[in-house]
C-alpha cells in the first residue's frame, strides 16, 4: 500500500496580502491591466518570455523569472520555471517553522500568487497541427505551477482565467489581500481545469496510437439548476457542460426539471427528424420521454376539425408550425396533458395560442417571434 502523507500545519490566515505575483500567459488578455493594479500596490512581478516582454512595453517593472532563480532559459523554453526557487516559494507552509528554515537557508522567497493559463493544446490539435506541434503544446511547467499554487492555497492563489481578474482586484481592494474562501474556489477551478487538459492530452494521444483510451476523464462546469431531478423530492438537481464548452440549447423563461430537458431533447430530435424527412413544419407533444403525439402541418379533414374543435375556417388560416401543433395535441389529448413541445420552425403568435389553452410544461423550437 502507498505511503499516505500526514498533513503540513502552519500559521492560519484568511486575508493574505500579495507581495509577490508569478506571471506566465499564453492568453494575454486583460493582463497588463491586472499586473498594472498588482504594481500600484507595490507587488514585486515575476515573469518569463512573451508575457514578461508585454508587461515592459506596458511600462511595468517585471523580473525575469531567469534572473530570479539564476538559472537561464533552456531546451528551447522547455525549462523555464521548474526550479526550487520558484516551487519552493508557492510550496513553503507559511508560519511551519522547517518550512521558513529551509526558504532562507536556500534563498527561496515567497510568492503569494500565480497567474497562468496553459499552453493552447487542445486549440492546436484542432486546427489539425502535425503530431510534432501537438506534442510541442503540452504544457509542463503550467500545471506544474498550476498544482504547486492550488496545493497551498491556504497561503497562494492560483489564477487561471482572464475571467478571475476582477474578483482578484476587488478582493484585494476591499480585504488587503485574496481570501481563504477565494483562494479554495479557485484551487478548485484550478484542479479542474488541470483535469480537463490532462484528459484531453491522453485521449488525443490515444488515438493517435489507434486504440481506444483506457480511462476517459470529464470535467464538466455547473450551468443552472434544475426544478429537481426525476421525481419532486429529488433536489438540489443541476444541468452542467462539458468544460470550455456550451450548451446546445439556452433556456429562455422558467426552470426546467430533468424530465423536461429529456422530453425536450427527444421530442427536438423528432421534429427535427421530420422536417428533413418531409419538407413539412413538423411538432410533437412529449411527456415522460415518450411522444403522446406527433405530426407535420398538413390541412385537417372537415372530420378532423370537429374532433379537434376548430372550425374550417379557422383551420385554413392556421400557420404551418400552429397547425402541425394543433396535429401533434391532438393525436392523445389526454396524454397530452402537461406534455412538453418541440416545433421544427419559428414559433409564431398562431402557436402561442394554441398553447395558451392547453396545460404545458414548455417548448423547445429553434425561435420566436417577437410577439
């Protein structure tokens, strides 16, 4: 059985204020602006390459992270940060009495956060680079820095996404520094998201080698929460995406349950299924994953329209999508009820009204009119 660590104590602190930032970036967005508010607190920047180069055309005093640990750039920018110097200082326990001894003894200064986002792996292999450049992309000195951070965030924040650069200034313009609570949000973001890359790295290589991956690994981010899983009792109950992706749908108005996402997608494929197939304005009427109805906009019987209580006249005038509604209802109205509807085209104020007399849960369609 593996040897099993015991835990580092240390000094306890909620607020601690940052002195030192460690700066590497491949997505620069926004960072001369936070680096410039870091610097007017008089926080000390440590940078390396292309990012260091774009914080001295902004006018910030940065120090390479070559100068800092003494050891120079190598292996074609392969070895930048891998150095006692750098990890030490975003490892070291503050106020864990070994710990301060062996950061002075070894000339190793603290640093209080990181700002990294990696190496564009996943960017790279799909733009269809060769296997050469895709291997070239992986980031190693990222996660590195990445792990070492969000491992001791009790004392180190680790930042990842130009998205984070509000909540830092405004944490520390109102706390004096990050806090435990933030510093453990974004750890875990910071975990995730090394997850996420790994995972995409290994499935990728998989492939090449033309087997099947042993292990998958999905990192998915909360999106909003859902009325309740299947049954009312089952809360909370929440809808998530695959990270650095969206949704394929939005929802508009209310909140949905996990039935109604089911019966929608389902009911969505459907209609969808029938307009290729037809040409015709297609709807269908689900409820508990299975259709109680379906159908494509084509003109109802004079027998049709008593059954469905709607005049000729007023069926003539009907819109495709209305129409093919009014079909799909009325195929099982009693099933029906509390069904969820998916229409093929643009759901027009006809449609609106045929399902403002029925009981629904809701609708899925590709638009609406403003109306």
């Amino acid at each position: 059985m593996a040897h099993i660590l015991t835990a580092v104590s240390g000094s306890e602190a909620d607020v601690v204020p940052i002195t030192r930032a460690l700066i590497s970036v491949s997505d620069k967005a926004g960072i001369v602006e936070l680096c410039t508010y870091l610097a007017s607190k008089n926080v000390e920047l440590l940078s390396t390459g292309g990012t260091a180069k774009k914080l001295r055309d902004a006018g910030l005093t940065c120090i390479d992270v070559s100068d800092y640990t003494g050891s120079p750039e190598c292996l074609d920018g392969r070895v930048k940060t891998l150095h006692p110097k750098v990890h030490g200082g975003l490892l070291g326990v503050r106020g864990n009495a070994q710990h301060e001894k062996d950061m002075t003894d070894n000339g190793i200064g603290k640093i209080d956060i990181t700002i990294l986002n990696l190496y564009p792996f996943e960017a790279t292999v799909a733009k269809g680079a060769a296997f050469e450049q895709c291997i070239e992309n992986i980031d190693i000195g990222g996660p590195s820095m990445l792990r070492s951070t969000a491992k001791n965030h009790a004392f180190t924040t680790i930042v990842t996404s130009p998205d984070q650069y509000d909540e830092v200034k405004a944490t520390i313009e109102e706390h004096g520094g990050t806090t435990l609570a933030m510093r453990k949000r974004f750890a875990a973001r910071a975990f995730s998201l090394s997850a996420s890359y790994d995972s995409a790295i290994a499935t990728w290589f998989t492939k090449e080698l033309g087997e099947e991956s042993p292990v998958v690994t999905r990192v998915y981010k909360p999106e909003f929460p859902l009325k309740y899983g299947c049954n009312p009792h089952q809360k909370p109950a929440g809808i998530s995406s695959l990270l650095n992706s969206n949704l394929p749908f939005t929802v508009l108005n209310g909140t949905p349950g996990y039935i109604n996402l089911l019966d929608a997608a389902n009911a969505w494929l459907l209609v969808k299924e029938l307009r290729e197939a037809t040409g015709l304005a297609a709807a269908s009427s689900f409820k508990h994953v299975s259709p109680a109805g379906a159908a494509v906009a084509v003109p109802l019987t004079d027998v049709e329209c008593a059954a469905y209580e709607v005049t000729p006249e007023a069926a003539a005038k009907l819109t495709p999508s209305a129409l093919a509604y009014l079909r799909a209802r009325n195929a099982d109205p009693m099933c029906s009820f509390g069904d969820y509807a998916a229409v093929s085209d643009i759901v027009d104020e006809d449609t609106a009204l045929i399902l403002k007399k029925e009981v629904s849960d809701g609708i899925v369609a590709p638009g609406y009119t403003p109306e």
